[in-house]
C-alpha cells in the first residue's frame, strides 16, 4: 500500500479531495505545475468512538495491506466480535467489497487461503458487490447492525432506511422453524439476536450489535448468554426458554409488520 502514488496537475478551486499546497510553497508551485503524490501512510476509517488494542489494529492495517494485490476489492471491513471482544471471539469477520464481475467463489476461496497462511489466523470472508451492500444497508437491519461497529479502509455512507416486509418476513422464517425443531445452541443465539435487531429496526431505535448483545444477556442470563455464544450444550428448560421469548417476539414483530 507504501507504494501507490499518482501525479497530478495541481489546479485552482474546491473540488473534492483536491491537493492542497502548502502557504509556503505557493510561490514555487504554481497552478498547472505537475506534482506526484505518495501514500506514505493509510489510516483506518472508523464507525465509532471505538477503542482497540495496538495489536489489533495493527493486525487489521497489515490484512488491508496485504489484500490491496487483489485489484477486485474497492474496499475492505472489519466487523464482529473480534473488534468490541477482548478474547472471546472464534474468528476475525471480514467484508470485502468488490467489482462486478469479479468471480466471487474463486476469490474468496483464494483469499482465505492466503490470509490463513499470512496470519495464521481464522477469518469469517463475505464478498459483497457495491450495489448489494448499498441495498442491504437500505432494508436489512442485521447488516446495519453488523456495520453498527466497524474498521474500514474507507469511510462507509450512511443509508436512509426502508422497510421490506417481505424481507423482513423472510428473515422471521429461521426463528420459526426454530419454535419446532432443535439446532445447536449458537443457532438459538443469532436468531435472538436477530429478533431483537428486527424489533429494534421497525421501532427506528440504534441497531448498535454491542447494545443487542446486552439486551439478549439481561432476557436470559450472563452465564447462559455465554454458553450458546460458544455453541455449548442447552438441555430441554434452556431451550423452552428460548422458544418462549423467540415466540414473544415474533409476536412483537408481526404486530409492527400489520
């Protein structure tokens, strides 16, 4: 990323990330001068006031680095647990968001191959095409939460939400089935948290995931709350729990949806 530079003529006027120069060169940098500028250091984007530890923030401008060799991707995100988690994280989740023509299986298949052998890490890899992330920013809320904490290698617009009940209707169909059968315990984890992030979608309140994660806590407990985050077994009282709130929300959520 060190490497990247371009020249420019240097112009006169307020353009959008026009090339300012400095007072006390302007007598020997005229306008029509030709100029070459140097990355010599990227900062992050960040979504909040968000704090990280050095390390992680180092390790999140190294994969950036490392990822800008693939012309493909426009721009890359960090999301999930691994930013707002001091230890309790399984992978690092990483957006990319790319071309559209790009061959999205074979990229990704080939990114995660190469960010596992270059950082001996695991990572979590969803490809995005600008136009689907432009969209899912607009009507679903688990993406808004999702992007509610986040690193970049750009700034991330803002959308106006709208509200899809099909969508939306669409995304009830997992908690349902969930009312009948058994999955392990991390399924019923995301669906709370996705009942949750859809009750607060339609009521217009902030889709901030760490707030989510601190309601879901509080409905069912701290101790609890961390054993399906990490998949651990549930007996029969637990999951009866579960479906009665699952049930009580759905509730909820159809109500607005009238």
């Amino acid at each position: 990323m060190e490497n990247i530079k371009f020249r420019r003529k240097v112009s006169k006027g307020s353009r959008y990330n026009q090339i300012y120069v400095p007072k006390e060169l302007e007598n020997v940098i005229n306008v029509g001068d030709e100029v070459e500028v140097i990355l010599l250091k990227k900062e992050l984007c960040y979504s909040t006031k968000l704090k990280i530890s050095k390390f992680k923030e180092n390790l999140i401008k190294q994969i950036f680095s490392f990822l800008t060799k693939h012309r493909e991707i426009n721009s890359m995100f960090v999301v999930g647990s691994f930013l707002f988690e001091t230890i309790d994280y399984n992978d690092i989740d990483l957006i990319l968001i790319v071309s559209e023509e790009t061959n999205m299986p074979k990229l990704k298949n080939q990114i995660y191959k190469d960010l596992i052998e270059k950082f001996n890490q695991k990572f979590h890899i969803i490809i995005y095409t600008e136009k689907e992330l432009e969209d899912l920013l607009i009507y679903d809320p688990i993406t808004i939460s999702i992007f509610s904490i986040h690193i970049g290698n750009k700034k991330l617009i803002k959308r106006k939400k709208m509200i899809d009940k099909m969508h939306l209707k669409f995304l009830l169909m997992m908690p349902k089935d969930l009312l009948k059968i058994r999955l392990p315990s991390r399924i019923f984890f995301d669906n709370l948290r996705r009942l949750e992030t859809i009750e607060k979608f339609l009521k217009n309140k902030s889709l901030d995931i760490i707030s989510i994660n601190g309601k879901i806590k509080n409905l069912i407990g701290g101790d609890l709350f961390k054993r399906i985050k990490m998949n651990e077994e549930i007996n029969k009282k637990e999951i009866d729990l579960f479906r009665k709130i699952i049930q009580n929300k759905i509730r909820n959520i159809e109500k607005l949806l009238k």
